[in-house]
C-alpha cells in the first residue's frame, strides 16, 4: 500500500509537530508538515487524521501549536 492510499490519525504520525512540552492527547493541536501540506499553516488536532499519514512520532518545535502556527518543519 502506498502513503496516498493509507488512511490515519494525527497522533501516530511523523508528519505532526506538536509544542516540545505537549502532551500526545486528542485534544492537542498542531502544525501538519507533510511537504505538501506546508503551505497551508494546517493546524490540526491530533484526533484529525487523513491519507497522507506516515505513521511515526510527531516531531516537536516551539511555535507549532500557535494560531497560526508560528514553526518552521522540523522533518
């Protein structure tokens, strides 16, 4: 299966980046960084989810739980 076609949530991929401090919790907030996405500012919580899901831990960046989110990508 190919990254287009598999489907996930926010909390359990690499391409969320989330506050250094935050707690992984669905209530948590952050700044998608798939390439794509990154221009955007998608702020997103960690329950969202969609196809471009990369399963992995969330990468960390002050400013990426902003509104708008203030970080550059980590990854």
């Amino acid at each position: 299966m190919d990254d287009t076609t598999q489907w996930g949530v926010c909390i359990a991929c690499k391409w969320w980046q989330i506050e250094p401090g935050a707690l992984l919790e669905n209530a948590t907030h952050g700044l998608c960084i798939d390439h794509d996405l990154q221009p955007y500012l998608l702020r997103v919580s960690a329950r969202s989810g969609c196809n471009r899901y990369a399963q992995g831990e969330p990468a960390r960046a002050v400013g990426s739980g902003a509104c708008p989110p203030t970080a550059e990508p980590v990854r």
